[in-house]
C-alpha cells in the first residue's frame, strides 16, 4: 500500500490559493447578470470534460470550440459523439430538452451544460434536473448551471452544487447566495471587476478570484480513471490500495 500524507506545512502568506479539483458529478453554478461573461466562462469550462452535451436555448456569439450543432437528442445515439450542442428549435424545446435529459440520465458520465437554468426549469423540466442534480454523482454525471438571478431559481438548486462561480451580483441576489453557501463570499463577490468571478469551493469553504482566462489557476482536472478509483474526499491523505488499479482503461458509459 502507498501514502502519501497531506502535507502539514502552513501556506506562506503571499502564495495564492492553489487550483481545487472539478470532480467528475460534481455540479457548477455560473452566475451573474447578462453580459457578465458566463456564456463565455463556460465555453473555457468544457475543456475540463471529454463527454459533454450542451442544451443552448438562446443566441449569443460565444463559440465552442470543437462542438458539433444538432436539433434533436439522436446524435447522442453514436457514441463517437462526445462534444455535442443541442439547440433545438423554439417549437420543439420542451420535447427535445426532456429527451436530453433522459440520454443523459441513462446513459451517464455526461457533463451537462444548462445555459439558462430558469428558462429550462420553466419549460417543465425540474423532475429531471432535480433527479440529475441529487442522484447525478453516483452515475458520473456533472451539471453545469448557468443562471443570471440565484432569487429566480430554487434554493435546493444551489444545495446541490459544490462550486459556485459568480460574476458581480448585488443585493437579494448576493443574500440568497451568502444565505445558500456561505458568509465569507459576501465582500469578494461585492467589489469584483468586469470578467472577474469569485469562486465557492463547497467542500473546503475556500474561496479563488479569477477570470475565463485565469481558469486553470482555480479549477484543476483529475483524469478521469484516476477520478473513478479516488473517490475519496479532497485534502484527505492520498491512499492506493490498488496501484494496478491506475492503469485501468476509461470505459465509455
Ligand atoms: N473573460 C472575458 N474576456 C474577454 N471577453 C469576455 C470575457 N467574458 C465575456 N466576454 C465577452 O463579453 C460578452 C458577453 O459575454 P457572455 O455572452 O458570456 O455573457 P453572459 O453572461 O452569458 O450573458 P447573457 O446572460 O446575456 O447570456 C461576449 O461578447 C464575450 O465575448
Ligand atoms: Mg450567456
């Protein structure tokens, strides 16, 4: 058996914070008004992930990179489809996002990108998502919410979340967030500059500033079998009963 113990030595005052982990299941809320940059976060977001369906529900000129566009869920049917778009004509949305949602569910390891949370869980979906947000994590499934007011959608959305990424809000919008995940976010998220987003890591109650551009400094990737086989809470001591088991291969689905 290997171990590497957490290292006991206090951080020196000036290092910045290092990059915490995206686990895969673990689900993001990007939030902040319109044009605060939330679209174009997530577009740098995605790159952390290898299976991710995005449901775009309104125009915008942000590009994903390496993305294919389809209207409907039946490009999730091939399997070498892994970075898919899905933006479903106005008519046919609440049939094409339930759908989506399903694959999603029965398929697992998706991460799901949810542009407007409040409009999708307006066009009835919120059985879905809500089964996606609490019982996601043991199928490998992440969602990502964006949102522009956290006052407009419910509470439990939040109480699911383990990082919380948030462009300038204000008043009842920065309570309910302080309210939902914790005090210390309150001045940060006050005094933030244009493209700047505070970060809430739930599960250390540490909070980061960074931009789209600075993302890597914030957020760090485990591969993902490494992921599979470490299901064990972060900043705890590393332990390998199994080295072989770090050789594995990534199954899909
Ligand atoms: N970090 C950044 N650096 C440079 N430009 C940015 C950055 N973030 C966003 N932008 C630009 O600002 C504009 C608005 O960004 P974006 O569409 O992501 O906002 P949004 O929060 O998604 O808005 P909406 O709620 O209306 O969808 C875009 O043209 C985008 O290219
Ligand atoms: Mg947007």
């Amino acid at each position: 058996m290997l171990m590497f113990p957490k290292p006991h030595l206090p951080p020196l005052a000036s290092d910045p914070k290092p990059p915490v982990h995206w686990r895969i299941g673990e689900h993001v809320a990007v939030i902040g008004t319109t044009g605060t940059g939330k679209t174009y976060l997530i577009s740098k977001l995605v790159d952390f992930r290898e299976n991710v369906v995005i449901l775009r529900t309104k125009p915008d000129d942000i590009e994903f990179e390496g993305f294919r566009e389809f209207r409907t869920a039946k490009c999730m049917e091939d399997w070498r489809n892994n970075r898919l778009l899905i933006r479903p004509k106005y008519e046919h949305q609440p049939s094409v996002v339930y759908e989506v949602l399903e694959n999603v569910w029965k398929m697992g390891r998706w991460t799901v990108v949810v542009d407007e949370f409040f409009y999708v869980q307006r066009l009835g979906m919120m059985r879905s998502l809500e089964r996606l947000l609490t019982q996601g994590r043991s199928k490998r499934i992440s969602l990502v919410l964006g949102m522009q007011r956290p006052v407009q959608v419910t509470r439990f959305a939040l109480s699911e979340i383990s990082h919380l990424m948030a462009f300038r809000v204000e008043g009842r919008d920065l309570r309910t967030l302080k309210d939902s995940t914790h005090p210390d976010i309150f001045e940060p998220t006050k005094s933030l500059q244009k493209y700047q987003f505070m970060h809430y890591h739930v599960a250390s109650k540490s909070t980061r500033i960074g931009t789209a551009q600075t993302l890597q400094q914030v957020l760090k990737r485990l591969p993902e079998t490494l992921d599979d086989v470490m299901d064990i809470p972060q900043d705890s001591a590393i332990v390998i009963d199994e080295p072989r088991l770090l050789g594995i291969q990534r199954r899909r689905f």
